[in-house]
C-alpha cells in the first residue's frame, strides 16, 4: 500500500531498481496542462547519477515515455502515465545482497514485511524510484508554473559546511551554476572540497536541502490533519535518506519567546502582508500568501567502500562488502526530488482549495 | 476537508472551542478493545489547561462521552464517537477578535480560505480541539497495550535549556512527577524557573516533545510515501504549533559519515537487532524492532499578555491587546497530544500490515 | 471501516439503535450553506417510524442537535456534527436476539465478523442509523437547492402493484399527499390497501423506490470507477433492504437495440440536448444535462409477527418469535433516505468537479 | 480521479483506445500471489474483440508486459504495473467524431467536462480500457484461487432471450464451449441466432450477465456504506454500457412478502447455514458463507452501422454515419470484465477484513 500521494493530484509511482521499468501514474490530472517535453527531461536530468565528478558514476539515461493521458501537447484529465525503461537489467553478480543484509539498509525490514524481496540494487527501496517521483513533479511544476508558482530548491549544509545567509539573501539563479547546487558561491566550493574527500574515503557525508516556495495564493491547506506544512512534512520525509523537516523558524523556534516570534500584520495596498516571517508562509496551516519556507535534512547513504559487520537471513555473522555504486553525497541530487514533491504538494492543495466554498 | 486522520483506524475530530461539543469519530475500530474509562478521562486531564502554576489557569473538564461502537466494556467493531461538550460557550466579549487578525493567530488565513469564521476562542483553530485527538489517542494506547507496545512522551527542551541525556538513559515513571513533564529532575526545575519567568513577562516559549516507542514488531509502515516516519512526522506537524520534526539521528545526521551513521546488525537469540541505533527503530521507512524515537519542536505560542501592532478585516492598522487565555508553555501540556498521535499512527499501522502478504 | 461516504463532502455516521446517540460529521462541508433547521427536522420526520397506519407505531422523535461547524446560521467550512440523542435506550428484553439468530437480519454475520455485536433493536444493522444519513443529507439538499438541482423521490410500487407512468408523467407536489408516497394518487390507494391487508397477516412486502434528479449540470461524475451511476448505484445499494438498483432504460434496456436505444442529440438556443433520454442522463458515466432518473428494490424487511425456524450461536435449532417493532412496508419511509444519498452523491460530485480543469 | 478502484488491493488504470498504451498498478498488491502469465494472457484473450463470427472483427492482440512487481513468479508486495501496448495506432480518419456528438456515446460529456477529448476511437471512454481491468482481475482471480474462492460469470439474456434456469442448476464448465458463453446450451442456440441476426441488420442488443461467487468465508464486506453487495454494485456499473444491478433475489424480490424471502438458518456439522438464498449470500452487507450471485443488464452499444442525426461541436445539425467498429452484443465479451470486478472487489474484502478484530 501507499505507493500514492495526494488526494486529488494523486500519483501512484510503481518499479524496481532492476525491474523492466520504473513509472508514474498521475489520477487526478487536471485537463489543460501544457506539457514541455524538454523541461521534463531535464527534471530527470538533474536527479540522475553520473551528473559530476561528486556522484557516482553509474548511467541511468533516465528517458521517459508518456502512455496516456495527452493529446495534442496538452493533458486531457485521464490519467497521465510515464514509463522510465531500465537499461540496466542485466543479470549482474546480487550474490552479495541476496541473502545478507546490507547495515542501514531497508533489506532486513522488506525481506521480514514482505517474506519476500527483489534483492537486485534493492529493489524497491532504491532511490532510483525518486525518478518517477520528479517525472511527476515536473508536470506539477509546469502547471504551477501557468499559475505564477515557483518552486526553488538549494544545497545549504553539506555535512558541517552551511551557508549562513537566509532565503531572502539568496540567488536561486546560481543554484545550477555548480554542482553541489548551492547558491551561495563561496560555501559551495568548500561543501565540493569535503565531499571530494569524503568520497576518496570510499565514505558518505549527509546534508541538508533547503527549499522556497513563491507565489502562492492565501488559503491553501487543510486543518486540521493536512496542515500544509503536515503534508509537506510527510512528503519531505517519504524521501529516501531523510531523517528531518522543519519549516519557518523549525528547531530555533523552540528557543523564542512568543514576542519575537509573533509575525505582525501591515497592510500594503490593500493586501495584507507580515513584517516578518519566522510562521514560514504558513499560519494555521494555512498559506498567507509569504514566502514558504523549510529545511530537509538527509542522513549519509548507507552504502560506503568498506567492509561492514552484518548478519545474513539465516542470522548468521557476514560481513557485507562495499560493493555497489558509491554516492559520497546525494544531497545535491536530492534537490529536485524535493522540489517534484513540493510542487506535487501544493498543486494538490491548489486544486483542493477550490472546493472550500459552496 | 481533512479533519480525518489514518488510514484503517480512521479518526475526524469536529468541534470548535466555543462552540457546542468537541469530538470525534474513530470509524475503522477493530473489535475487542477493553475500554478503561479512567485511563481515558486521565489522559484528556493531562492535557487540559490549569494543571498547574506554569499553564493557563482557565477551567476545561473535558468530561468525555461515549456515544457509540461500545458494548458491555468493548469496542464491537463499529464506530466509536466520543464528545466533550463545552461548558464555556457564554457569549463572552470577542469584539476584539472579531474584526482583527491576532498577529500569528489563524484569524486571517482562515478568513480568506473560507470568507466566514467563528471567532470566538480561535474556533476550529484553537488548540482546544486537541482534545478530541486525545480521547481517540487514548483509545489507540489502550489497543496498543493489549499488544504490548509502549509510548513515552516527555519534555526534552523548554527555550534552550535541555537534557543531555538520550532517551536510553531516562527513567520515564519519572516523567509525570514533575509539572513539566521533564524526567531528567534536575533539567526540569531550571525549566520550571525559567516558563515561571515568562510568564510574569506576559510572555510565552517554545520547547521540543521527545518521543519513543518501544515494543513495536519488525515490520510496520509503508514504503513508499507512508513510511512510517513520514506518517509519523505529519501526525506530529499537525499539532498546533509545531515547527519541526525530526527522528533518529534527526538533523545532527546530517553532519555524520555513513561510517560512523550505519547501524551494525547483530543477532541475539534468533533475533536480529542493531548494534546502534542512529537509524531511530526504522529502515526504508519499516519499523526493524529497535526504539523508535523522534523529536518535536514547538514554537512559543502566539497569544501573549501585550499590546501588538496588527491590521483588521479592512485592512486597517489597528492594536490587538493582551486578552485571553494566556499559557506561557504549552509544550508540557503537548505530551499527551504527541503520545496520542504516536497512538494512532503505530496502531493504524498495525493493523494494516497485516493485508501484506496473501 | 467504511461508515464514510463521499469523497469530497465526505460523512462518516455512527451510533447503535440502542446506544446513546446516533449521529454523522460531514468532513469536507464547503462554507457558505444556510442552515434551515425546520427543513432538517422535517426530512428527519419524512423517514422516521410512526408517521402512519401503514408503518411500524413505534415513536422515534429523532431530534437532532448541530454539535460544530455552523456559526451565525451558516456553514463554516469545518466538519459539521449532527448528533441524535436516542431516547429509547431502556433496558428492554432482547434475550430473544442476544443468542438467536434472527432469519435474514444481520445477527449472524455481524457475530462472526466481529466476535461481537451489540443485540439490542439490532446494534448497528438497524435502519435507525439512516436517520443519520438523512440528517447529512439534509443538508446536501440545503446546498443543492442554493446551486438549483431538485431530487424528487417516489414510491413507484409495492409488492407487485406498480405506477404504469414514467417520471416525466408524473407531478411530485402530490408525492407527500398519500402516506405510501406515490404521486399517481389511484395507484397509491391500491398499494395502502395491499400494505394494510399485508399488515393484518403480520408480514411485510418490499418495493421500488424512483428517484428523479432536475438541474444537474453537464460534466458531474467521474470515468473510470466513479461513474456518476456507479456511485449512485452504491449509495443506493448501501441502504438497508435495497436488492437491486437500475438507471436509465435499466434491465428493460437489455432487451432493446441500438437503433431504438441511442439517444440522438438535438441543440436548442445554443445547448446540446437529446430528443430521449434512455441513457438516463448520464454518458460515459457523466451528466449530460437532462433528467437522471433511476429505480431501487427493497425486499420484505425481514421482522415478522411470525414464529420462524433458526439456530443460536450456539448452532442449535431454536424457534425465533415475531417480537420487536412491525414495519409492513418500509419502502413509503425509504423514499427520504433514497433522496438523501442522491443529494450526497450529486453534492459530492458537484465539488468535485471544480478540480477537472486546471 | 476516480480511475482507481479497491481501498487495500488497489488498482487504477490508464491509457486511451488509440494512444500509445493501456494499462493497470495495482497499490497494495499483497506479497506471495504466483503469476501464472499464461492464465493472464488467456483472460485477456476472453475480453479482446474478434474472437467469434458474432463479434465485432478488430483484431486487438492485446499481449500484457509485467513491468515491476514480481520477483521470482511470485508478487512481492510492492507495485505491479502491467502494460498493453497499442499497435493500431496509425492515424486514421477520424475526422467524422473530431467534431462531431455520436449519440449515446461520451463525446459530448467529455468535451464538456475537460474542454478537451482525444476522440480517436472513443479515447478513454473506449471499451478498450477495460482490458486493464481484466488483466489486474487476473491477479485477484490468482489470489482468489490460491484462497479457494471461484467466481463463474456467464451470460444470462441476449435481448429477450434468457434461460430459465437459475444459477444452482446450471454446468459451469460448459460456459466457453460457446461463442456466448451461456451454459445453457439450448438457450445459447438461440442467443447465437438472434445476434447473428442483429449482425446482419447493422444494429446491436443487450444482454445480462450473471455471476456466482463460491466459497467465500463468512465475514466479507464492511457496513454501512461498503456493504458487499455495494461495491459489487458500483464495480457492476462501473463497467462500459450497464444499466442495473442486481443480487439475491433482486427486483423481483420487492414483489415479494417476507414470509417467503426470509432465509431460515441451519446448522450442518457445525456450520450455520441457511434453507434458501435469497439473500444472495449477504447479509446487514457481510458475506453469509452461501453462493453470492447477481445480475448485470447491459444496454445495446451505441455504435451502430446506420446514419443518425446529431449535433457537431458548435452545435450544428449533422448527420452521423455508421462507421467503426461494429459489435452487435458485447455481452459475451463482458463477462470477463464483470468476473474480473467481481474477483477485484472480493479479494480486497478479503485482505480489509483481516482488520477488523484486535
């Protein structure tokens, strides 16, 4: 269960990493969306490995195929499907995960839910899944995108190394301008340097990806359950390898007292609008029309270049070796997946909204 | 939309603060839970206000009724609705409310998203419909109890004073001995002292809820957008004034190596367990049989005893003062509203994965 | 599970014939409905026992008590909750029905699904909890007569006497004249005689119940599953009693040709209509505009004043007495609920709509 | 929305009779299921056009491709996406529907709804789409099977033909040894006339399929709104060109006094069981351990080989010629569909129940 997400715009994602294909359903496609090819693609583009010197090395050429759901450069409002074909099926040598469970991995708790599992570059819990999730996230962008709604995802921690400047500081034009993906040009260029050395280490260093949201209209969320920042929330955390979320002022509002942290209203030109904006663009779990804003905190990936202690099915000690691709970081490549769920998220509120009213 | 909550075990609350009742409906309740009236009206007194000298002093009893889905002491498999009425509803003297927008309050984005509001006491979105969650919490702990598994919720940061202690070194039957809800004795006066001060400034302050739950089978959540911490995580960001959610190694993972982040696996007595724990009791978003546990951040809230700058329904500057309930520190009082949500994630989990295999 | 209907508008009802209460939440309730309380009280009337010679004398006051989600007389967006307070709940005698099984009724399976039911008047399986339906209901139609779509329901036979005109034949001002509720006023005559000679043998007859819906906009309903007949369907068949549900030219349709059967398409100042209408006005599964008519079949309710063969939960042979509350002929009672779920389904559907085009 | 159907086992289609492929996920699709292709592919076979001098003579191969899933044989819990590729693909001259409203078909609801259709060949609203259906009813027919459940679908009136013998008495395995798949043989002599006939006219005819569902356990179906016979229904009239639904002794039943309808319950060897079925094996909407069969009437298609008038997109008089596929009783070809929904509705029952107890 639960390969779905959204309520209206609702998505079910389907494949293995070593499967025939990896693919994308979206039920729920509103009709009239333009559909650029070439913006998709580069969607993919931007989540594949292989991208620089910093990731692994392994190709996934990551094209798609529309099957459904568009005609005439346009979606009709029958369910969209893409098809991502895997290129990489060969029968390679899995001997080494097939009985064994790999430290901090997902084989252990799919093998003991399931009694079964698909061991090859596992399987369903490969992070490979997320393209589908940014194939989808692209014709939420390009919706959004015809609803004046940007979407502007960032790099800003790379192990310990974090920028110190706010969103509002920021450029997101540099974000793509280097490729660890951080707007901040002096800090990326040390978040490069350690990961380079992580990755000598045959080791893996988590991070942090940041993400804005500009241009939302006021009332979109659902109290009480689907507060925006709720369904962000889980959609941040069902990525792989994230261990935390926090939106607004997150984990140093803790510290604050309410006469700091309190946003005041003003009003300018008869839009009301806050002096500062430590809710996030969130109040009630409602958008008030500020900007959006949240951290997204991912672990290192589990696979490293060394030998592991372990137990295999039987419950017998191994150890597990590090074979495998070697990601030092996935951070920067984690980037678009955030912002395909963010915008996943936010269409689907948008579309919700319209019926709050009679 | 969205007042509902799960998946199997599916609760809506419904209610507003000064409205007639608050309650809610648990449609989805397995048969055969033994239902212990004390330990449910225990619970909601956990969290109503005027427990004590550092919350609010206004008066909620929050007696609860039962209006279905028991017979002769045993939840049947059919609805359970439960009600708490109010017994505050006097028409007491909102004009201040009813035209302004209370600085980081939901006055406005409720306003805007449904052009109609009941304003008195904040309405739906007053934390008072917590309550509601409680009481369906409570019934989840109790079904949860039956199968062994247990919640511990407690005070781990109020401002920035904090434990150093890991869950693993606290004793958690000393959580209720304090008024802080803090079991590290030593760390709770310092925050005892320090809400006592904010509340004489007429001021209030975050803190941070830590959570761990233990007894839970291998096996619980789902992959790939329910895994279990990402439900878990929007349960606890639908919590008012929450900002924050983190579990396991949480955002200081973020900074580590795989090296040192990936949890050995061991094997004890034809079991298999971890030999460290950073992974927080799941992998590829399944529960592995280890402790799970998370953190939550609360800001402070938003009602203080001040005079603050703000703007009405007309857009008009106008000065909101320090009226209403005023509760220093609600992240005390949070506890049991962690514990229940914990509640009825695990326990809808539970029953789910049992459609896993044929 | 699955005591909620709707997507959208969404209800979840509860409450046992005995219990303390019987209610509904509707989560999804859009701002902006005008309550009519006297509109709500009488629909309830409309369907409870006791209203004629030709029904069950047993007295329901179903009074009913709005507990959230109005203010100032209207709907404000949050969940409303309807609650019913039954005052019948005194200890009677049913040890008749605790451990026997009574011919056709619910004992049984509920037993065996549950482990436990709760016997009293039928727990849970008693018609009382369509008092809920029609209270929700209720409240759809409020919604639907501010958007102009009308329900008209009917009873168009009682065991085997039946009206010979079709619906657009018949005038529905006179439909609440009779107490069988059929607007073909000789026909009516004959059904009250064959209920009231029905009722001297201590039996019971079933019936069809038709149901007219006006002012259905083009576009509502949903291909591929959620047809706006399938729906329609299931909410009927969802109704105690109801064995079979048919729309359009139904099961005669089976017998006719394509030639006869395919509606041709005429425009008339400017609008597309069709010079028949056996599709019953909906193609595709989706409103066409004109007249969406359908047909219901309740069998014989299954209490008699007869002694009847049966086993115990014991799976020994018992004698089951004609005790418990006589309804000859439920169908006249049935029509309000068959209107009921029509304006919940056509409501939902009507929201729903708003999120097809980006 | 709505192109997915089941709350545990869940599917949802996609794909267009003319774009590039049709095809299924199933979400929830329990681990443990053995795949045998062959049966699947043999199911498809059942449904595709062309099978018989009686149906229409578009070749459809109709050849499904596994795309994830499965592993080893055997489903593995995790989603199984299942594609059909399209080979008629070729741009045909469609320009007789691009503009123009064929009666009684879904062009004119569909433009109205979405402001845009693909119109080559009917698009989504193609009867083509349910081959999907019947390809994820193949995997529920599996898992049914390994459960020792059978469905039997036949068919039971074409136009006014109908056999005389009900379900008890009929020979299961004589259904495919006619090209109308009535186990009747005498009856299906003169189905086979009679289509033939119609054929031969230009002109199509209705139908009814029956279905009997064997060795289901006590306990399937979940009341109130999910009554078994409910979702039967609306997966019933889900299905392209049916009119009505019927179960047990249907409408035929609201002729009938409950003296005669009541199903008197005996014990056999320590199971309950009842005299007669009317019921149809539900009761209170739970599976009672008897046959469970119903009724599906299915209305003449609409496109038949004759002129009609109609409208044109800008509402103009036009005439619309006989072209297309021709397929004068698609009932035979139904009755897998209808098998297909009926396995799909019973195996999620199946897994829904096993949560309905502590």
């Amino acid at each position: 269960m639960s390969n779905s997400f959204g309520s209206v715009f609702k998505i079910t994602t389907f494949g293995e990493s070593h499967g025939r294909a990896l693919g994308v359903t979206i039920d729920g496609c509103p009709a009239g969306i333009t559909l650029d090819m070439d913006f998709i693609q580069d969607e993919l583009a931007r989540r594949k490995p292989g991208q620089s010197k910093i990731t692994t090395q392994r190709k996934e050429p990551d094209s798609f195929e529309i099957l459904s759901g568009v005609f005439e450069g346009k979606t009709t409002g029958t369910p969209l499907a893409m098809v991502i074909f895997n290129t990489d099926q060969k029968s390679k040598d899995y001997s080494h995960i097939a009985d064994s469970y790999r430290p901090s991995h997902a084989d252990f708790t799919y093998q003991e839910k399931y009694g079964i599992r698909d061991y090859r570059g596992g399987g369903r819990s490969s992070a490979r899944e997320t393209a589908a999730r940014v194939a989808a996230g692209a014709v939420a962008k390009l919706a959004l995108r015809q609803l004046g709604i940007q979407i502007h995802g960032y790099v800003s921690q790379a192990g310990d190394i974090k920028t110190s400047k706010s969103h509002t500081e920021l450029d997101f034009s540099l974000t793509e301008s280097n490729i660890v993906r951080c707007p901040d040009l002096e800090v990326a260029d040390d978040m490069i340097s350690l990961i380079d050395s992580v990755r000598k280490d045959g080791d893996t260093i988590g991070g942090v990806v940041s993400c804005v949201i500009k241009g939302t209209p006021v009332g979109l969320g659902e109290p009480v359950f689907d507060k925006l920042h709720a369904r962000l929330g889980a959609a941040m955390l069902g990525i792989n390898a994230v261990k935390g979320f926090e939106y607004g002022s997150g984990f140093e509002g803790a510290k604050m007292r309410g006469s700091q942290h309190n946003d005041l209203f003003d009003s300018k030109d008869g839009k009301v609008t806050t002096r500062t904006n430590l809710s996030g663009g969130i109040q009630g779990g409602i958008s008030n029309g500020e900007d959006i804003y949240f951290n997204v905190a991912f672990k290192p990936v589990a696979t490293i270049m060394r030998d592991q202690d372990s137990v295999d099915v039987h419950g017998e000690a191994v150890t597990v070796s590090g074979k495998g691709r070697h990601d030092p970081c996935v951070v920067p490549r984690a980037v678009p997946i955030v912002e395909a769920m963010a915008a996943l998220t936010i269409l689907d509120f948008y579309l919700l909204q319209r019926t709050t009213k009679l």
